[in-house]
C-alpha cells in the first residue's frame, strides 16, 4: 500500500513504550503508521532495555511528561486517532484516560500485557483500571489469546472460547474487539472480530517464522494508522491482517531470540516491483548491444527473469512475456517485463532460491559446448543434468522437469552454480542457464563466458 496525500496529511499518535531492540513499542509503531501513510506522533511511557532474548530492565516516564506529550501532540498537530500499548502501571492508565476523554480521538488499545520475551509489561494491579477505565472508551481493542483470557475470565483453546471472550470484552464497552488467534493452535491464524452487527473470523495462513517480535502492536498500529485515513474500524481491521501477514511473512532475522516482523515490507514489495522491471530493461539493453547473442538465442527463444524477495509463485517472478528473439540482426522482446512474464525460467530460478534465496535471476541461451567450456575457463562454477535420469512422473507432469533438473544438480554438488546446463532429450532443445543474484549480474556472467567461447 503506498498512499500521498496531496492534501492534510492524517495523523496518527501512539503511546506506548520505546524497545531499544527496534521491534515493538513505539518503533515498530511509527513503521506501521508510515507504511499506511499517516503522520506518526509519539507519546512516549516507559523506555524499556529489550533485545530479542529479554527485557533487561523498565523505566518509567513522570506522568507529567506523558501527559505533556499528548497534550502537546494533540493541541498543535491535532490526533486522527490513537492507539496505546505498554502503559505498565495504573497510574499511567489514569493518564492516558483522561486525555482520551479530553480530546476524543478514536481509540485503538493493545493491551499489552508480557512481551514476547515473557517479561511483564503490565503490572498485575493495573489490570482492573485498564478494565473500567481504558477499555470502554476505546474504538478497538485487539488483545491476543493470554490477554484476552485474563480481560475476560474465558479459558480460550478454541474459536468458539475466543468468540465468547470477545463478546464479554465487547461489553465493557469498546465498538470493536479483535481476538488475535496467532495463539491459537490451528493451521491458520484467525482472528474473531466481535462488533455491533455481530461475530465475524478472518484468516490467514499460519507463519512458521521466528520473526513475530512486535505483531501485536504493527497489528494495532496499522488499525490505528488506517481509522485516522477515513477507514471504517472493520475494514480497517481486515486491511490490517493482510498487512500484518506480510510483515511476518517478511520478518527481520536479527538477534538471538525473536526477531521483529517488517511493517514496511507492503511498501518494499512495491520498490521491489518497480526494480525489477527496470533492472530487466537494462539487462535487455545490455545483451541487445552485444554482437555475439544472436549465436545464443535457442529454437524455443530467449528470457531472462528476476524474482521478488521470497518470492513464492511464478507471479512472484518478472521476465519478458512472449520471450526474447533475434529478428532482422536484433534482439527484440514482445512485451516489456510483467510478473509470470516466463514459466520456464521463472521456475527454475524459484526453484534455485529454495537454497540460494539470494539468487533471484536466471536466462537462457543455446548450449554450445564451447560456452560450456568457456564458463568453465573463465571461473565460473558450472554443474549440469541429464534427462535422461528423469523420473518418469517428474517427466510427465507440466513444468516438472526444469525444477528437478537445478534441484538435482544443486543437492549433488552442494555450492552455488553460475551455470546449469543439460545436452536435451527427446521434444527437449539442449538448454544453458546462467544464474546471478540480479538481471545485471547474470548478464555480466552472459557476455564475459561468450566472449571467451567466440574469441
């Protein structure tokens, strides 16, 4: 979702706790209102020394200051809507309350009770004031599984426990309440949504990921980022499980411990996007110029492919649709670069990034055996596979063959190829692939091994 206002730019505000590791709290907050496009503001409650592993240590902020902080925020820049995370104490509860009711921003509150590492971020005594005080002026509350039993009193092992304990918590007060099902032990994540028209599960694949630090509150932050842009609070919420899924989906492998999720990886997946196509543009400016491709365009053409990030799906790869062809002494392409542009070469590099998942680009030319040996003689690592060892269902299944023959190839010789190259079969044109991590890459690979093959 990439968004710019030409006009006031929505504001939203969190209070909650700073994470010096960079994965929850106010960090992962104003990431979140970023990549839906609002103005992030802060109001900061406690500064807490956490990495991946462990909350070292808590420090509170004077009440005073956080008062001041939203007072300030609110009366100059003026708050679309809020939402709460760590507040640690009834105290600040207190404060936070009154401010809500002072200044009647929608409300989104996280009740955040223990961390990811297991630390305590709500004093036990404080349970019952974010109960009678916060809860029923909030917009939408979004606890998860523990949270959600200890608001309500409902031991949660399955949906209809968390549809109940969504509808006790609905009736202290708040328009919306979302039970977060991440805890919840089924093949997909769903979440209960309890509201005035009534009980409604959204889902999503479940992740097996390590990287979940701070899901809760990107999960309330983009709630909170998308009511301040206009969104009805359900829509807000079904947008931000789509959002959230990416960002566990793309999560950040740092640390030692639990890794935070990517709020920004919908807006990387865009950039992602656009460079591909551009990156395979040049490429394809790049081969054109060379004299000697024409010698290398195969009877079934020419592509060269570039994959998104973890990608997943043939979509998930650019290339050239309808390929490259040599006419009248020129490359020349039918259509410019388009997600699922090749089938062939899309899978085989899909394929090569299940181990190497740097490498995300991949072309075809000719076999020679001369550019065999030229790959070889300029350094480059060249493994290769014969057909003729295909297992017969691997062989008679659409679009098996290419995905078994890198592989195969990349199991046996356990490093990273430059080239995989196979001599054909039967109805099969003999085939050399060149993979690099990105288009230029893998052209520069291209013309360096034929200029030494046709010196």
């Amino acid at each position: 979702m990439v968004w710019i206002n030409r006009g006031k730019v929505p504001v939203a505000l969190t209070i909650a706790g700073s994470d010096s590791g960079g994965g929850a709290g106010i960090e992962a907050d104003l990431k979140s209102f970023a990549a839906v496009g609002v103005h992030g503001t802060v109001a900061i409650t406690a500064i807490t020394a956490q990495n991946t592993v462990e909350v070292r240590r808590i420090q509170e902020i004077d009440l005073d200051v956080i008062r001041s902080q939203i007072e300030a925020v609110a009366d100059d820049i003026g708050v679309d809507a809020a939402k709460t995370g760590m507040l640690y104490s009834s105290r600040v509860i207190q404060v936070v309350a009154e401010s809500v009711e002072e200044y009647g921003f929608p409300l989104v509150v996280d009740p955040v009770i223990i961390a990811k590492s297991g630390a305590r971020l709500l004093k036990e005594e404080a349970i019952e004031t974010l109960i009678e005080r916060l809860i029923p002026l909030a917009t939408v509350v979004t606890p998860n599984r523990f949270e959600a039993e200890e608001i309500s009193g409902v031991k949660i092992t399955c949906l209809a426990e968390a549809s109940e304990a969504a509808r006790r918590i609905k009736r202290m007060g708040p328009k919306v309440v979302v039970v977060k099902g991440g805890h919840i032990g089924r093949e997909e994540s769903a979440d209960v949504i309890c509201y005035d028209e009534g009980l409604r599960t959204i889902s999503t694949p479940r992740i097996d990921t390590n990287t979940t630090h701070g899901t809760g509150c990107s999960f309330s932050a983009f709630i909170a980022g998308l009511i301040a842009r206009g969104y009805e609070e359900v829509e807000a919420v079904e947008e931000a499980k789509r959002l959230i899924y990416e960002a566990i989906k793309f999560g950040i492998p740092v640390g030692r411990g639990h890794g935070p999720v990517n709020p920004m990886a919908e807006i990387y997946k865009e950039s992602e996007k656009w460079r591909c196509y551009v990156q395979l543009m040049e490429a394809y400016r790049r081969l054109r110029k060379s004299p000697k491709i024409g010698e290398v365009v195969p009877e079934v053409r020419m592509n060269i492919v570039y994959a998104l990030p973890y990608a997943e799906s043939v979509s998930d790869v650019y290339g050239f649709p309808g390929r490259l062809t040599f006419v009248e002494g020129e490359l020349r392409y039918l259509s410019p670069p388009a997600p699922g542009g090749s089938s062939h070469m899309a899978r085989a590099v899909l394929e090569y990034m299940k181990k190497y998942p740097e490498i995300r680009s991949c072309m075809n030319i000719r076999f020679d055996s001369r550019i065999v040996e030229a790959a070889r003689k300029t350094g480059f690592k060249v493994g290769y596979f014969s057909r003729s060892e295909e297992p017969k269902e691997i062989r008679e299944r659409e679009g098996g063959s290419i995905p078994w023959g890198v592989r195969t190839t990349l199991e046996r010789m356990n490093m990273r190829l430059d080239v995989i190259y196979d001599e054909g079969g039967l109805g099969r044109e003999p085939m050399i692939r060149i993979f690099g991590k990105d288009p230029l890459e893998t052209v520069k690979k291209t013309l360096k091994i034929l200029d030494e093959a046709f010196k």
